[in-house]
C-alpha cells in the first residue's frame, strides 16, 4: 500500500497530465485518511479553481495555510486564484503574505505591484524599484508595465517594456508599447527602432505605421524626403484603419502639401459623416475640396464657422478659398477677420497683401495703410550697426534675397539675365535662398553667385546676421510678398542699403529704402504710396525669349476670318470688372471667341462656373459662352507646347486690376499684341510697361472705352494683326525686355547712387 507522500506524487502527476478527475479522486482519498494533509488540501484547491470551483478553491488554499502558514506556495496559489475570481483586494493581500515569506522572490513582486498600481498604493512605485532589481517572467513584467502606463507612470513603464523585449524580443505588443512610450516622452530615434521592430513582427500593425507616420511628419520640414515617407507610412495606416482620425488627419495634410487634393475626400468625407462637430476633419475637408475645384468646399468652411465662429483658421481659409475662385473683395474681408481674429500669424497677413492686388477700387490711403501693418510685427528689431566700409567707388556686395530661384518661376526668369549680365568687377553678388525644392535652375543661379547661402530653416534674426557678417552694402528683396519670400529679413536693416524689386505693390516696410520700378509702372504723380523711395528705370521687365520657342505662324483668323482673343492668365485675375468689359467686347463682335487656359485651373467647376455666369450677365448670349470657353487646355509638360497654344490667339486680352506680365511676354514672343488697361497701381500697369517698351503703346487704354475700341480696331485689321505677328518677336528681342546688359547696368546704377548716398550720410556730408 503505498504512503501518503506517494499517493500525492501519484495525484500530482494525475494532476498535471490532465488526468483531472482521477487527480481529484485521490487528494480526496488522502484526506478522508488524512484530513489535515495541508499539500493535497492546496492542490485539491488549485484543481478546484482550475475547474471554475472559485469558493471551494480559496476554502481549501485558505485551511492549507492555517495548518502550514510558513509554507511559500499556498499564498502565490491563493493570490492566483483570487485574482482569477475577481478578487483583486485580496489577491494582493496574498501576495503581500507570500512576498514577506520569499521576498526575493521577483515574481510575485511583480504581481504585487501590478494590483497595488492599479489599486493606487503608495507602496506601488517602491515595489516597481523593487521588481526592476529582481527576476520575474517577461508576462508579468509585461502585466506590470501597463498597471504603471495607466498610471501614467511613465518611466517606469518605459524601463519594465525595455525588460521584456530583452527578455523577449518577438512580443510584439511589448515592443508596440515601448515604441508608443518613447515617441510619447521625445525619445524619436529609439521609438523608430521599436516602431520597426514591431512592424517586422506583424507588417499591418496600423499604430506601428501610424507611429512611423508621425515622425517622418515632425521631420518634414527639415527633410525633403520625410514628406514623402510620411505619407507613405500614414498610407498603408489608413488603409488598414480608415476611420482612425489621427492617421487620416495627418495623411490629409500630407496629401494636401503634395498637391494630392483629389485624394483627401476620400479619406475624410467618413470622419466627417461619422462625426459632423469634428473642427478639424471638416476644416482640412474643406480646403482639399477648394484645392480640387470640388462643389461644397465653401459651404463646408461656412459650416465649420458655424460650429467655430471665432476659428481664424477657417476664416482665412475661406478667405483663400474666395479669392482663388475670384471673389476677391468677400475674400479679403474673411481674410482681414482671420488676421483681427489671430494678429500674431504673420504668413496670414502676408497672404493678404497678396490677395490685395486682386481687389478692384479700394482707397489708396487704406491700400497703404494694410501694407503699413507688416512693419508692426513682432518687438522693433535692435538698432542695426554696419560696419561696411564707406567707400563709393569700391566693388559693391548686392545681396539677392529669395524663395524663387527654381525653373519656370518668374522670378527666376526675370533674374538670370540680371545674374548673367552683371559686371563682375563692379558688383559682388551674394544670394539668400530659401528654396524648398532646388533644380537645375537652382544650380545655374548658385553658379552665377559669389556667395550662397541656403536660409531655409533659418529665423529671420539668424538671416540678418548672416547679411550683416557677409558685409552686404546692398540688400535686395525680390518680390517679397510672394511665395515663401522673407521681407521681414529687412525689418532687422541686415544692409546700410535696402530695396525691393520685382513686387507689385509697395513692401510697407520703413527700412526698405527704394522699389524699383519705371516710368510707366509709377508716374510721377500717381496715386500709389510707398514706403520706400521709387526707383525708376526707362523700362522695368526683362525676360528671354526661350530659345525653343515654337514658330510664331500665321494668324489664325485668316483661315475662317474668326477673331479669337485668348488669355492665359491666371482666372483669379479676371476680375468682376475685366468679365463686364469682355462681355461688352463680345456682344461687340458676336462671331469672336474667347480661348481661356491656365494651367489646370478651368477644370475647376467653380472658377469656370463664375467667368461663364458673368459673361452671361454681361448678355452675351449662353450658348456662344460655351462655344468661346470651349477650348479648354490641361497643363503641358513643355514651354514649346505652352507657347504654341498661343498659335491660335489672334489678340491677347490683358486682365485687371491685376495684369500681365510673364503671360504678357509670352504673348508678345509668339507674335501676340496684348490690349491693356493702364489703372492706379503698379500691378495693374506692368503690361502697360511692357508694352510701351517694345513700341505698342497704341495698345494700352486709359479707359474701359478705348480698351474696346483697341480691341475691335485690332480684331477689325487682319492685316496690320498679320504684320506685327511676322515681326513682334524680332522686335521684342531688340527691346529693352531682353537686354540683360542694359538692365543690369542700369540697376548697378541704382545701386551705386543708392550706396554713395549712404557714404555721404556716414562722412556727415
């Protein structure tokens, strides 16, 4: 007959072979022998709980520990049980029992602490220290790194994560975590390695690339590729989760700055629709459906500030989203209310300075007046000191400062033959450029310097001092309200000189001392103010003709005696007004037709919707609207292709109160005369300018009257519109407009008179 202690290792193995109902027959025939057999009493409860027995388990661990309470298994037992019931008060206190009897015992340190976490102990925190030092399996580390992340306990979280993907380093949700808690505490580089660690354990692990997503999306700005990982992370993310808010939010916006807008409905039509009060999903909806031309884009920001009256953002979206469509007035006034609502943006303000040369008949004095503002931002700049050597007549240091150096920007285009003419022995030329994406363009204009200097990431502060320790006598601000230009640089007076050129409205700015203009751009005694000085030249643009430029070829209306006016301007530019007087021109000659092109702007329903509307009202009948809007153009991929559209243009019409001026010259090298309309403002006299400077001054109006009548006379003389075809280019390319050596001695001069003034001021003479 075999003893006690055999019969237990018998019921043991029974027991842990799963033989459970003959493990059970025989702890219970050792206790009808025995009854006070403390070990078959604790195994027969562990069965019990094993079995879902809850009450019969605890009354059986509980009686083996009052025979034998020294006894270290009986507690662990119990604690496990009682936690298996929902216990969790009197686990720990079981736990507690069992740690005192083994207290190296890291195990159940652990599980301690976790219940203690949870159950807000004060002992918590010292227990974690406790298990950090001691050895316990990688579950219950596990188990107590989320007690502590509930918490909020965050470092130490992190340092139980950390042990358990040493311990083992294939538990996925252990390097998940890890990888959250480090991104969560600014630790990038380490949150990347586990955000990758994990995805090669499970590849659509949505949060992982979610998590990926985000880093690349905070490095973008720095990083010219992160933009494009980021959405490549975030892609994969939403197609696994669409409707998770923070992926698809972040995926929009990337999608958004690569010029992915057809993309974002999508993605956020669900977010909205699931819940319309989100600020954000709507708002980021609403200007990626502006962006694409889709209907709703405004009534979705009319929604959004319904639900946010005060929210600027909105407000200057919808301002953007106006004006782009041509509504340039009600899209100023939003535009205003964004700035009033957040004074401290200044990219806002900027913008609006921009939109304000689309608005037809505001005031002068409140022109200069919203121009003034920009030299308010921000605390005054500390009083400038130069130490440039004030003499006359040494080498000059120009400084070109600009966002625009890159191919097919006007800037760029108006630039290089100034970059290639200069006389080296007279100017120094040093560049500052925040160009966010650099080409060959690029390279060419970086060549062409003396100096360069990549400013892109740069505060304005850090590009003064750059200046200033360059030792630049003449600072110059191309085109600085446009693009990603930087004329707050000269608020800081980096130069003992300063000027703006190539924008088209005074800079507002007191420390810029001239803006070059000419003759015809700014008369003498026009009503445009300035802050600064005009600087004016016998002629002002300068462009080169590209050098393969399509032929001009015949007139078109000589084939079926059809006039066709085109123009390829932007359709923001076309203006309520310029509409009136086109349908006028119309209704005038009603077999003429009208060519529009823009690069892909007439695709958008909304913009071509407004012009088609407002030649209507003008009463011009609607189907010959669709007849003249009828030839439409995608973008081409090509100069020569762009240009040779204009083969089927017998006379460009010129827009306002925002002319011309890139579009203007192309007409002109493609043997196309341009009727414009001279106004008050710089803007809406550059084609004027051009005009004038290549001998068709007969083809710029003082008047809406003339205009007509200029564009009639033309339509009406196929012969004289065939003659200045076959030779407008020639004689465009023997104008001042592109002769580069011409405009750039003249600016030298400028410069020159400019700097000697200031040696002047420094001898105190």
């Amino acid at each position: 007959m075999a003893s006690i202690g055999e019969a237990l290792l018998i019921a043991l193995d029974h027991h842990q072979s799963g033989r459970v109902a003959d493990a059970e027959t025989l702890y219970r025939r050792i206790l009808e022998v025995e009854p006070g057999q403390a070990d078959a009493l604790h195994l027969l409860g562990v069965l019990r709980g094993q079995e879902g027995d809850g009450d019969a388990a605890r009354g059986l661990i509980r009686r083996a520990i009052t025979l034998d309470p020294g006894h270290r298994d009986y507690p662990v037992n119990l604690a496990n049980t009682l936690l298996a019931f929902g216990h969790g008060a009197e686990a720990a206190d079981s736990f507690a029992h069992a740690l005192a009897l083994d207290p190296a015992n890291g195990e159940v340190a652990a599980k301690l602490a976790a219940l203690r976490t949870r159950q807000g102990g004060n002992e918590a925190r010292a227990l974690i220290a406790r298990v950090l030092a001691a050895a316990a399996s990688a579950e219950t580390l596990y188990d107590l790194g989320l007690a502590a992340l509930e918490r909020d306990w965050l470092d130490e979280a992190k340092a139980l994560f950390g042990r358990v993907v040493r311990m083992a380093p294939d538990s996925v949700v252990a390097q998940a975590n890890l990888a959250l808690l480090l991104h969560r505490t600014g630790q990038v580089a380490q949150a990347e390695r586990h955000y990758r660690l994990a995805l090669m354990l499970r590849p659509a692990f949505a949060e992982m690339l979610r998590g990926l997503g985000l880093i690349a999306f905070g490095r973008r700005g720095a990083d010219r590729t992160a933009g494009r990982q980021a959405a490549a992370w975030l892609g994969r993310a939403a197609r696994i989760v669409p409707l998770d808010r923070d992926t698809a939010i972040h995926y929009a916006v990337l999608l958004l700055d690569q010029d992915r807008a057809p993309e974002v409905p999508a993605l956020l039509v669900p977010l909205v629709r699931a819940n319309p009060q989100d600020i954000l999903a709507r708002y980021n909806l609403a200007l990626a459906m502006a962006e694409a031309g889709l209907p709703g884009a405004l009534d979705h920001l009319r929604r959004l500030l319904a639900l946010a009256p005060d929210l600027g953002e909105a407000m200057n979206a919808l301002g953007a989203g106006l004006g782009s469509l041509g509504y340039a007035g009600e899209g100023l006034r939003w535009r205003l209310r964004a700035c009033a609502a957040q004074p401290g943006r200044i990219d806002w303000w900027r913008n609006l300075l921009m939109a304000l040369l689309y608005v037809p008949g505001l005031d002068a004095a409140e022109r200069f007046e919203l121009h003034r503002h920009l030299d308010r931002f921000g605390p005054p700049p500390a009083p400038a000191v130069h130490r440039n050597r004030p003499d006359p007549g040494r080498r000059l240091r120009v400084g070109y400062l600009t966002s625009d150096l890159r191919a097919f920007q006007p800037v760029s285009r108006n630039m290089l033959p100034l970059y290639e003419a200069h006389d080296r022995d007279r100017v120094a030329i040093h560049t500052y450029a925040d160009v966010a994406k650099p080409d060959a363009t690029t390279a060419r204009f970086r060549a062409l310097s003396d100096g360069w200097c990549a400013i892109e990431g740069m505060d304005d502060a850090a590009v003064a001092e750059r200046i200033r320790e360059d030792g630049i006598d003449v600072l110059v601000l191309l085109a600085g309200r446009f693009d990603r230009n930087r004329p707050l640089v000269c608020r800081h007076r980096p130069a003992p000189v300063q000027v703006s050129f190539l924008d088209a409205a005074t800079s507002g700015l007191s420390a810029v001392d001239g803006i070059v203009t000419d003759r015809i751009m700014t008369p003498r005694h026009g009503t445009e103010l300035f802050t600064e000085r005009p600087l004016r030249l016998p002629s002002y643009y300068l462009a080169a003709i590209p050098a393969d430029a399509p032929l001009v070829g015949p007139l078109p209306m000589l084939d079926d005696g059809l006039v066709r006016f085109g123009c390829f301007n932007n359709p923001t530019k076309i203006s309520d007004g310029t509409l009136r007087l086109w349908a006028a021109l119309l209704r005038r000659l009603p077999k003429a037709r009208l060519l529009l092109k823009y690069m892909e702007r007439y695709r958008n329903p909304l913009a071509l919707g407004r012009i088609r509307d407002g030649l209507v009202a003008g009463g011009v009948d609607p189907a010959q609207v669709e007849t003249r809007l009828e030839a439409m153009w995608d973008r081409v991929d090509t100069v020569p292709d762009h240009l040779a559209v204009y083969q089927r243009v017998d006379v460009a019409l010129d827009p306002f109160p925002f002319s011309g001026s890139t579009t203007t010259f192309e007409a002109l090298s493609m043997g196309v005369p341009v009727v414009a309309l001279l106004q008050d403002t710089i803007v809406s006299r550059w084609s004027g300018s051009m005009l004038h400077a290549v001998g068709l001054g007969e083809c710029v109006a003082r008047s809406e009257a003339e205009y007509l009548d200029i564009a009639a006379g033309l339509a009406g003389d196929p012969a004289r519109l065939a003659a200045l075809r076959a030779g407008l280019r020639a004689r465009l390319a023997a104008s001042p407009l592109c002769d580069g050596r011409l405009r750039a001695r003249q600016l030298e001069r400028v410069y020159r008179a400019l700097w000697r003034r200031w040696c002047r001021q420094q001898a105190g003479t």
